[in-house]
C-alpha cells in the first residue's frame, strides 16, 4: 500500500520517510485506527464499514511487528484470534472484528499489524478493480508502558539524516518535523512509529549550503522532543 503524500513534506525528508496505512480508502473506511490489549482489556474490536454498493468478502489476519536494525519486520502471529477471520460484508453495511490473544499476556509489549484485505472475487467480464487493505497496529502488553524517545544525527549516515530512539516500554509515534537552521526553517506535517526498544532513521533534504547549528524539534506521542547537532564544513 502506497503511503500518504503530505504538501512539502518531501522538501524535507528524503524518499521513504512516510510509513503509515491509509484508515479510509474508497468506499471503505475502518474504527479505530489502532488497537491496544492488555491484562485488564483482553478483547479488541474494530468495525469495517462497506460503503460500496457491492458486498466484500473480507479476509483478517494478523502479522507480528518488530523493528532491526531500523526496518520493519514482519511474520505470520497464529498467537493473535481474530473472529471472524472470513466474512462477506454486505453493501452499506458494518462488519465487527473481535481479536484476542490466544497465549498469555506478555510480560513485555508486543506488537502487531492487523491486516483486513478485500478478497472479493472478480466478476466476469468486470476487469480489474480495486483491492482495499487495511494495515493498522496492535500492542499487546501492559497498560503503564510508556514511549521514552530522543532524536540524535544518524551514527552512520551523517548529519543530513535524523534517528529516533524508543527506550520506553511502548511504542511512540511522531507526528511533525520543523527543521530551523541558519537563516531558515523547514517544517511539515509527519508519521512515523517507534516500537519500544527500537530506533527509526530519516534522510533529511536540507537547504542548499546549509551549514552550522541544526535543530530538529518533533511533536511526538510521548510529548516534545528536540535535537542538535551541526551540519556542513
């Protein structure tokens, strides 16, 4: 699934910079956008809409989530129920998905992606038309982690680069980016997710001959953040 495109953004960031799952696509959109179980709330749901005016098979399934070395990586979680893990959902009509997990509760968090994928089949002589995903995460742990993040330069890529570290107990989202150097600022609009013990790395397109002190202040879910460092000769 191709990620949001927000104006200016890539003025900013490099390419890859956004990762995130699209809650509303045409003719569909999904409640809530994330999913968190723990000890005291063991059983999640989400709904699907079909705004269509077609039923759609749908198929749930979830992945398990973690992040090395700064990518993403996901397996196959047979640990998470989802039910119903099939279902035709009528046109203009809401489908309830419950999960829960089928182990016990982790003594750390762990996350997931919850993937509802349209596997409608095609009619004849109908083409090809959309196939809607929805890719949202899910934690599972206790309810008092909490997200400890800090931006530093990237070790290996240099100054015009930044990486977010989690040392929390919990996963930490950022939400803007405003760049401000010598003479200029940069800011937009962000997405980015940090699982806990992990770290992520941006490419950042700074100014043309932007040179000395650089501060990067983000909005993050576990509040702000701000880093500095210099870039140039």
């Amino acid at each position: 699934m191709s990620a949001p495109s927000f104006p200016g953004l890539r003025t900013l960031l490099g390419v890859g910079a956004l990762a995130a799952s699209a809650p509303v696509l045409a003719g569909s959109s999904i409640t809530p956008t994330a999913v968190e179980l723990t000890s005291a709330r063991a059983i999640g749901q989400v709904t699907l809409w079909n705004g269509g005016n077609e039923p759609m098979l749908v198929q749930a399934r979830a992945v398990s989530w973690r992040q090395a070395d700064g990518k993403d990586v996901h397996a196959e979680a047979p640990e998470v129920m989802i039910a119903p893990a099939i279902v035709e959902v009528p046109a203009r009509s809401g489908q309830i998905f419950r999960l829960r997990l089928r182990a016990q509760f982790p003594a750390s968090e762990q996350a997931y992606r919850l993937r509802l994928e349209d596997i409608t089949p095609p009619k004849p002589g109908g083409g090809i038309g959309m196939r809607i995903q929805h890719d949202l995460p899910l934690v599972v742990g206790p309810q008092d982690g909490k997200a400890v993040l800090t931006v530093t330069p990237c070790p290996r890529s240099g100054p015009a680069c930044l990486r977010v570290a989690n040392t929390g107990t919990h996963l930490g989202k950022v939400t803007s980016l405003e760049l401000v150097g010598a003479g200029w600022t940069l800011s937009a609009p962000f997405s980015g997710t940090v699982l806990a013990g992990a770290w992520r790395e941006w490419p950042l397109k700074l100014p043309s001959g932007a040179a000395g002190q650089v501060t990067a202040r983000l909005e993050t879910s576990a509040g702000p953040i701000t880093g500095t460092w210099r870039v140039g000769p």
